[in-house]
C-alpha cells in the first residue's frame, strides 16, 4: 500500500512538474529520490515483516509446548474433556433432544427395612422424556446407608455389579440394629432430590432364646406368702429389644410336686410369683412354649422367721452349722453323720470321732465352680468342684435343707459382687482389687530398661521388687529412647514381655506348643529346666497380676498371648478334664480322644491306663502309669472316660505341677485368690488376653483367594465381604471359628494365621458353605442372588460354628 502511494506521488509530480519544477533535471532529481526512498522504505518493510513472521512462528512453538506440559499433568477428567470435544458437543446435543439424564424423572423405591432381613432401594434412571436412560461408562453412581443414631456405614450390594447400559439400579444392604436409617444416593455428583430418605428398622419378632429373665442368679431367695417379682426383657434373635404379648408368657413348676402359688403377668412383662408353701422349687419362664433366657432356675422358700435371719447372718457373715450324713447314691443308703458348715469363703463337711475329736472330710471353696445340685424329693445334695470327689449328703430336715442352699446362694452372691454376669463380676473384682492397691498408687515406681535384653533385665529387677512397688503406677523409659510414658510405653512393655515369655522361639522355650496344631496355643514346657528358671515362671505370675491390677486402675493392659484353657482352668484351681485337648491339643483330640470317645471295640486297640513317651523315631523311650498298676489295666468301654480324663490330668497337669505353682505364686502373692475365684477360664483369658477384635481391612488384605473362576466367583467374594462387614464382632468370630477352628486370633492378627486365611470356590451349588480347619480354607458354593447366599451362609455360622463333619 505504501508502495501504491510512492507511485501516485510521482504520478502527480509528473502532471504539475511545469508548475513547482523550473528545471527538468530538478524534477528527475526529485522523482530519482522519491524512487530511492520508496525501495528503501519497501526493504526496511520486508525485513520487519519477516522479523514478526518469526516471532510469531517461535511465540505458537511456544505456546504448542506449554499445552503439551499442561496437559501430560492435567488431571484425567480435565485431559478427557480437552480430547473428547465430540462428546461434549454430543451431551449438548442431547440436552437440547431431551435424551440425556435427568435426575429429577427418576423413580426411587424402598422396601420396608426389617432387622435381619435383606432390603433394597429400586431406582429407575429417566431421561429427560422420562423414557428409561441406560447408565453409561462416563457416569459414577454412589449410595450410603448409615444409621442415624451412631452414623455408621451400612455395607451395600449393587446390582448389577456392571451399571453400564443398566436403566435400573438394584441396591441391597442388611441392618442388624433396629432404629433409623438414612438412605442417600446420586449420579455424576447429583443427589436424587427426595434423598436423604429415612426408614425405621423394626425389631424382628422375639425369641426366647434371646431374651432375657432378670435375675442375678439361678436361685431366688423368697419369703413365704411375699409378693416376688421378675422381670422379662423382650430381644430378637440380633440381641434387639422385641415385643411380647404378655398372654404368652408363662410361669411354669417342672418338679412333680406343684407348689401351691400364683402368678400374673403384667403389660410391662413383669411376672408376679407369690407361694403360699414353703420348699425348693425348679421352674423356668416360657414364651409360646419355648424357655426364656437361659433356663431353668431353682425358688427357695423361707418362712419369714428364717428370711430374716438369713439376711442378718449374709450381712453379719455369721456361718450356717448344720447336721448330715453322707449318703451312697447307689445303694441309697447313709453311712454316717458329718458336721457341715457354710461360711461366706467355703463349704466344710466335718466328722467327729467320739464326739470330739474332728476329721475334715471334704472342703469346697465358695466360687461359681462349685456345683450344688438339689433333690428336694430325698432331701439330699450333691456338691461338686470339679477338683475333688462328689459328695452327696441327706439333710434330716426340709427346712435344713432349704437353709444350705440360701446360704450358700447368698455367700457365692455377695462374693460375686451381687450378680453371675460377666460384666457385673468384673466391676465388682476392679472395685475389690483396686482397694487393695489404691494406697499404693499415688507414687510412682521408675523402671528402667533395655531393650535389646528386656527379659533377662526385668526378670532381675523382679528379684527386688517389693508388693507396693508392684502396686505402685509405673514409669517406663527404655534406655536410649526419648518416649514419654503416658500408658503407651508400658502397654508395650508388657507386650514384648509377654510375646519373649508366652511365644517359643530359639532363645525362649518357657511355653511350647502341642506339635501338629494349626494356629497352637501356649502351654508350660515340662521339658524345661526349672532351677535355672524357676524367677522366670514367678515372673510370669507377677505380670499376670500386674496387667489385672493396671486394668483395674483404669490403665488396661493385655497379654499379647493365647493361652491353653487348661493352663488357665490350673491358675484357678479348676479341674482339667478329657474336653480340653478339643482346645488345647487339638490333633490329639481329633485323632486319639475323639476315636476313642465314638468307638465301642476296644480289643483291637490293647491300649491300658499308661502313656508313653515316644522318640523321635517313634521308639517308646519311658512308660507312665496313669493309675498305680496302670499297665496291666485295659481300658474298656466302661472305664474309658476315666482313662481319657487320667490322661489329660497327666499331659495337661502332672508334667506341669511345678510350673503351674510357681506361676500361682507370683500372681497370689499380689492379688488375692478369692478375688479370682469367682471367675472361670474362659472369663480369666478375657480378664488377661481381652477380646479379640476383627478388621475387616486386615483380614481383606491378608485373605488368600483359592479360584480361577472369573465368571461367579467374583460376585461371590464381594457378598462375603459385604456380610462380614455388616455382621457383629460376635459373628465375625463364628466366621473365623467356623474356618480356623478358634475364633481367637495370633498376636499378630490375620496376617499371623499359619496357613493364611483362604476362600475358595466349592464345587457344589445352592449348598451351605464348608471349611477345611486344618488349611483355614472357606470354601463358598455358587448361589444366584445375595439373600440365598446370606441365608445359606447364617445357616452354616450358627449350626456348624463348632465340631467338625458338617459339610
């Protein structure tokens, strides 16, 4: 354009030269100058066009460069939008036809949410017609189920697993706690509108079973003509609190000789008892026919002369002294007079020669292991600790009798804190235990240690340890670290402690394992040196006290152990019967016990009342008599239960004895052993070990899968998890007992389970699943559909939890 205007000057130059030029060589001049400074002007234009051509060039290689660097770290969903322009010019365009989703037009549907029972919400997807949307690959679907009250998550099943081309939604889940829920779902980050939807889940109908008769002991104490009152409390069959129609419900007598009584039952389920006729009484509760709560139950009535005079010697601890005589359960007949005595520590039955000079006959500690059985019809009882031999003594009164059993009722009670519950047993021995050391616990006791050697370190400083240092609150400080030790430090003292003493490994031998046991629990080893060791098991004693009396001062501390129930049946001073090497020694159990327990010909066993100890070669090295003159005994079908209760009094007790009493020991010398008495084994192993807990992502990631189906066997698995997840610590444990064989774990959880826990696929269908202990192996048969699956699999945890051959 410049150029153009150049040459129209010199147009117009040429036209009026004779005008402004005098001379022609002023005008060629003029127009040879012009011409210069126009191809000039045209070079210097050139050049900067080309200079902004590669600036321009270099400013888009640039800018492509930056794209490419802030698209290779974009997010996914950003880089997926840059390339799929199509696509969103395709949702535009179906937005515009009406075909794309919308979630206002979509149906929603709940069913009734009932405990226990599998409910589902139905959505249907609707486009913008209302016509069905089928699901595609770029939208997300999401749903929560929660209960309002505690505001946990409620595992759910979606289906189908695949959403994509689905125009329905099919969400299951199972509410095991009865109350509100609130149900959320949404598409692409949208809530449906009507959601939150909330639902009331209602109890499931009672069962008796369940249900509970409150009571703080199987025997009543009542007052002739007295008004007695008892309480039901309604539960389903998930623990729930139900509704029962007080028609129903029924007071029932089960001795032949009915009492001369009344009783009603009220609105609020309470059961009024009134009995005009002194004397022990068996009767139960029932609900439409079934026993309520655990069963049956014994009423003792008193005259309101004897009442009083109960309550004031309870309150007093003034013994009961009457007169027996012993009596022969099988000729019936009585031998001799015997002086009983009843005391808020023990039961004594006491014989006098020539009236005076006395011979104790037996003695019976005041604790829950002992067994008072009554036959008012003979007015006879038979007592049982199961340490030492039956007694059975005939009272020559009735109201003798009457009398033993309210006072030994009301003895074991006030022992027991008031209560036979667990719970209520454990406060009360926290209460006991904590005054006895709360005059201890306002100094502190230092201990330091190392931990490279923290066995041979504490078992040294144990030497010098006095009673209140134990009582004492202790500080932790392991040499070379800078923890503070507010609990944690000593929880993991007493961990590592417990895991050197408890576990056996090269250098510790103190507890072993019975060989052949999958997952095996710790018992004493008899084979080890005890002069040389003799502090370590006193040790063991003392940390077992020092746990319980850290628990009971509201510092819990557990043994990260598992113990045999023998050994702890041994810490109680129970009887070790046959039945514990089910627990114990299980391959013993499984091979030898259990035969011998089922089979009735014994002449091809020629098995006599020893046992031997084999070498490693399977040569016999040395002979035990179970009994003297055991050798020449054969064991035959009748005497069989007492060879296999010697055999486990010897294999569990008498290679132990010494063991067990050094541990007994140091635990009785810091608490008191009437205190513990009132517990059982199982009781004391919650006592010391706690409750084992069960993580649903530890026991996911430490699952081994045992099936290259790909087909079913992924549905499979998912409703596994999504009903361990919806079930209770309790039935988690039935899961674990029903694979592993103990629903205890290892110390170290799942990921400890030797072999791993394993799930596999059965080659049956529509069966119930099956278990291989020995491998902890679950194998789960095909189902088509999650309820028939779920119904299949409650079935199997509760009727095949325990035992083995169910399949």
């Amino acid at each position: 354009r410049q150029g153009i205007l150049y040459w129209l000057v010199i147009c117009i130059s040429f036209s009026l030269g004779n005008r402004f030029f005098y001379t022609k060589q002023a005008l060629v001049s003029f127009m040879v100058q012009i011409t210069l400074l126009m191809f000039l002007d045209l070079i210097l234009l050139f050049l900067l066009n080309v200079f902004m051509i590669v600036l321009a060039a270099m400013s888009v290689f640039y800018s492509i460069y930056t794209a490419a660097k802030i698209f290779k770290t974009a997010p996914h969903n950003i880089r997926r939008n840059w390339i799929n322009v199509p696509k969103q010019t395709k949702k535009i365009a179906e937005k515009i036809t009406g075909q794309n989703f919308s979630i206002q037009n979509c149906e929603l549907e709940v069913s009734n949410v009932v405990v226990g029972e599998s409910s589902c919400l139905s959505i249907d997807l609707k486009n913008g017609k209302r016509d069905p949307y089928k699901f595609k690959r770029d939208d997300t679907f999401q749903v929560n189920v929660t209960q309002t009250s505690t505001d946990n998550a409620i595992p759910v099943v979606i289906e189908p697993s695949e959403l994509t081309d689905s125009s329905s939604i099919r969400v299951s889940f199972t509410c095991y706690t009865a109350g509100e829920y609130s149900i959320k779902a949404s598409v692409n980050g949208r809530t449906f509108p009507r959601t939150p939807i909330f639902h009331c889940a209602v109890a499931d109908k009672p069962n008796p079973a369940k249900s509970i008769v409150d009571l703080k002991s199987d025997c009543l104490i009542v007052s002739r003509d007295d008004q007695y009152s008892i309480t039901v409390l309604p539960r389903d069959q998930y623990e729930n609190e139900a509704a029962m129609t007080p028609e129903n419900l029924k007071l029932v007598f089960l001795d032949e000789e009915k009492p001369d009584c009344s009783f009603s039952v009220e609105t609020d389920l309470t059961v009024y008892l009134i009995v005009m006729k002194c004397g022990v009484f068996r009767c139960c509760i029932e609900y439409e026919g079934v026993v309520v709560g655990s069963g049956e139950f014994s009423v003792v009535v008193l005259s309101e002369k004897n009442l009083r005079r109960l309550e004031n010697d309870i309150e007093n601890n003034n013994p009961l002294s009457v007169t027996v005589s012993i009596c022969n359960l099988e000729t019936n007949q009585t031998k001799r007079k015997l002086s009983c005595q009843v005391t808020p520590k023990k039961i004594t039955f006491t014989e006098y020669f020539l009236l005076f000079f006395p011979s104790r006959c037996a003695t019976f500690r005041m604790r829950p292991a002992t067994k008072v059985q009554i036959d008012s019809s003979s007015n006879s009882v038979s007592v049982n600790d199961g340490q030492q031999d039956q007694i059975n003594v005939i009272f020559n009164e009735p109201e003798t009798l009457r009398l033993f059993v309210a006072y030994s009722n009301k003895f074991l009670l006030k022992n027991l804190g008031g209560s036979s519950d667990f719970e209520e047993k454990k406060s009360h021995f926290y209460q006991k235990l904590s005054e006895v050391v709360i005059s201890n616990r306002h100094s502190t006791h230092y201990v330091t240690i190392s931990r490279e050697n923290i066995l041979q370190n504490m078992t040294k400083q144990s030497k010098d340890l006095s009673k209140s240092q134990w009582y004492k609150k202790w500080h932790v400080n392991f040499k070379g670290e800078e923890g503070l030790d507010y609990g944690g430090v000593s929880r993991e003292l007493f961990a590592v402690l417990s895991r050197q003493l408890f576990t056996p490994s090269a250098e510790n031998q103190f507890f072993v394992y019975f060989e052949g046991n999958a997952n095996p629990l710790s018992h004493p080893n008899p084979n080890i040196d005890l002069k040389q060791h003799e502090q370590v098991y006193l040790l063991i004693g003392q940390i077992i006290a020092k746990c319980l009396i850290e628990s009971a001062c509201g510092n819990p501390i557990f043994l990260d152990a598992r113990l045999t129930r023998s050994f702890l049946a041994q810490l109680l001073g129970l009887r070790v019967c046959a039945d514990f090497f089910a627990s114990d020694d299980k391959a013993l159990y499984r091979g030898k016990i259990q035969y011998m327990k089922e089979t009735e010909d014994f002449e091809e066993l020629e098995q006599y009342f020893v046992e031997e100890e084999l070498g490693p070669d399977g040569s016999v090295l040395k002979t035990f008599p179970l009994k003297p003159g055991g050798a020449s005994i054969l064991v035959t079908q009748s005497n069989k239960l007492q060879y296999l209760d010697l055999l486990a009094s010897y294999r569990l007790c008498k290679r132990v004895k010494q063991h067990i009493e050094l541990v007994c020991r140091g635990l009785y010398e810091l608490i008191p052993d009437t205190l513990l008495s009132v517990f059982d084994e199982s009781e004391l192993e919650l006592l010391i070990c706690g409750i084992t807990t069960y993580d649903i992502k530890e026991w996911r990631d430490s699952t081994g899968v045992c099936s290259t189906d790909r087909n079913v066997f992924p549905n499979l698995l998912s409703w596994f998890w999504t009903l361990a997840e919806s079930m209770p610590q309790a039935g988690r444990a039935r899961i674990v007992q029903f694979t592993t064989g103990s629903g205890q774990l290892p110390p170290g959880g799942f990921s400890s389970l030797s072999p791993r826990f394993q799930i596999g696929l059965s080659p049956s269908s529509h069966k119930l699943p099956s278990a291989h202990t020995c491998f902890n192996q679950l194998l789960l048969p095909k189902h088509s559909t999650y309820e028939e699956f779920k119904s299949k699999f409650n079935l199997a945890m509760q009727e095949g939890a325990e035992g083995f051959g169910m399949i």
